[in-house]
C-alpha cells in the first residue's frame, strides 16, 4: 500500500493513534492473543456521500494471520462501538487482493458495494473493495 514507511512517518503515525482515545467517535487499539501484541484495528469518522460514517481498518502481523484473530477483533470492535455510535454504517475499504480482509467483511456482515480507486496512502490510487456494515441490522458472530 504504497511501500514503506519512514521513521519519521512511523513516529508520526504512532504519535497520531495515541491520540485516537475517544469512545464513539475514533479509536485505534491493539490486538493480542495470549499477551503477545499482534496487530491493531480501529476506527474513525468520515464522510462517505455527504454523510457521516465511520471507516475501520486493522493489520495482524503475518505470522498470526489465518487464525481468526482479525476477525476476533473486528467483531468486538463492533461491538465495543455499537451501544456509542452515533453513525449508521461504518465502511471498510480492503483491495480486492486482500482475501483475509475481504473474509473479515463478509463473515461479520458487511454488505460489498463494489470497487472503487482510493487514495491511499496519500498521493496513491488503487482499486479498493467498498464494504459497508448497518449498525442497525443483527450480524453474524464468529
């Protein structure tokens, strides 16, 4: 997505997510499985179509991926925001090259929208799946 990062811009983006503490409106949070730090996921508020939502994003380190530890994440996520949120949809924007992103998506319920080109990260377009989840409808559990 874009290559790597520099330092700086690791330290900035590390600097920026400590910030990300506000229940309801943008959280960013780790992901562990048996005490051992794994990932993160989180989510914030945008605007989609004139509208405000919330977006959601996560990365598991590669070596803990396929075992149901992403999905584990955004399912309480979900859960966590749901009672607080104060948006219909929250939208999540995976390529389509990403299968275990775009498996997250479909197993909790999210509704595909269908591809767009996004800018990320900034300056760089690419086609993205556009999913999209109804806070308001029941959706599966893991």
């Amino acid at each position: 997505m874009g290559g790597p990062e520099t330092e700086k811009k690791l330290l900035d983006r590390q600097a920026r997510y400590l910030t990300y503490h506000l229940p309801g409106d943008t959280e960013m949070l780790r992901v562990a499985c048996d005490g051992v730090i794994v990932g993160s996921i989180g989510y914030w508020e945008t605007e989609r179509e004139g509208e405000p939502v919330y977006e959601t994003g996560w990365e598991i380190l590669d070596a803990f991926q396929g075992r149901g530890i992403g999905s584990a994440a955004a399912s309480a996520l979900l859960a966590r925001l749901m009672p607080l949120a104060r948006h219909l949809y929250v939208m999540a924007f995976p390529t389509p090259q990403n299968p275990g992103s775009n498996g997250i998506c479909r197993k909790l319920g999210f509704d595909l929208l269908g591809v767009e080109d996004i800018e990320y990260p900034l300056g760089v377009f690419s086609p993205h799946n556009v999913w999209r989840l109804d806070l308001r409808r029941p959706r599966p559990v893991p």
